[in-house]
C-alpha cells in the first residue's frame, strides 16, 4: 500500500513493487520503514568486477612483465620469470576477488519514499535521501560502459554542489533514470 491506502501501481518501465518482506537482505529490510514500498532493487552488473578493476589489473600486468623480463636480462636477479607471472597472477586474482566483494556488498534501492545505496566491504558506507530532496538525475558513460551498455546514474540533492551519490555500473541506465524520475514525480513531488 503507498502512503494514501491506495495499491502501489507499476511506473513506467520498474519492476513490480516489492514488499519488504520478499527482498533477501536482512540488513536492507532493517533499514526499510514499515509499508515502504521498494519500487527498483538493483546490483550492479558483474560486469563491474573486471571493469572497476582494470587499471589495477593493467598495472599487475606491466609490474609482472617487467619483472619477468628483469629475470632475463640480468641473471643476479632471485626470482625466476615464472615466479614473477606466479606473483602476477595470483595478486591479479586477489584484485578480482576483492572487487567481487565490493560487487557483493553493493545494493541499489528506489522506494516509494526514499533512494539508497549501500556498498563497502570493511568500512561500510550507506546513502539515503528523500525523494523530494533529489533536485536532480544524470546518466555518465565511461568508454568501458558504452562498450558494455552499462552507465552510471548520478544523484544530486538540494544545496550540494556536486552529485551525491552514484548508482554505479548500472544495467540499462536510461530505462532505470526515467523509472527513478517518474518514481520521483509522482511520490517525491507531492
């Protein structure tokens, strides 16, 4: 039920509300009021694992072939060529595995009252605003995400000079900003 009594109806192209209960995620259900209808609960895509991740992966990669390239060049070096990609690769697979965690702990949330987004691994970060506090919506594309069809929606609030939050890594970004416009409009607004 919104606010009014009235049934929640489905905006724009949003998934169907769910009620709180439905979502699996204990510690978003605590931070939901009671009757706060979720109108979009989003991930971003797994995609994000290898993209946030690339210029660190890059930089293994350079640090790893000059490392195995100094093994041939000097013979004084301790370490072997194939001990150098060995430490390459598995400080590459740490990298991943990290970013998975950050993908994992990351979770996007439009309600009929509020927008949220919680993220972090160790130093757990979560940011909500009222709808009607939300002055404005923007949608960025990196290059990897155009490639990917992948954006960034960029939320900012009255009063802040920047945006202040990021959805980020989003799937169909332009679909999910109008949702979160129309979602806006008719609750926000009122």
């Amino acid at each position: 039920m919104t606010r009014d009594g009235s049934p929640p109806r489905r905006i724009a192209a949003a998934a169907p509300a769910i009620e709180a209960a439905e979502i699996n995620d204990p510690q978003l259900a605590q931070m939901l009021a009671p009757g706060e209808i979720v109108i979009l609960y989003l991930k971003p895509s797994l995609l994000f694992v290898p993209l946030a991740s690339l210029s660190s992966l890059l930089g293994i990669a350079l640090v790893t072939f000059i490392f195995a390239w100094l093994d041939r060049k000097f013979i004084w070096i301790p370490w072997t060529d194939h001990q150098a990609i060995a430490a390459g690769v598995f400080l590459g697979a740490v990298r991943l595995a990290w970013q998975f965690l950050e993908w994992v702990s990351r979770v996007y949330v439009l309600t009929d009252r509020r927008v949220l987004r919680r993220k972090g691994v160790l130093r757990v970060s979560v940011f909500e605003c009222r709808l009607s506090q939300v002055q404005q919506t923007a949608v960025f594309q990196s290059l990897r995400e155009r490639v990917t069809f992948l954006g960034t929606l960029c939320f900012a609030t009255a009063g802040a000079a920047a945006f202040v939050a990021l959805w980020e890594f989003v799937p169909r970004p332009f679909e999910v900003q109008r949702t979160v416009a129309d979602v806006i409009e008719r609750y926000g607004r009122s």
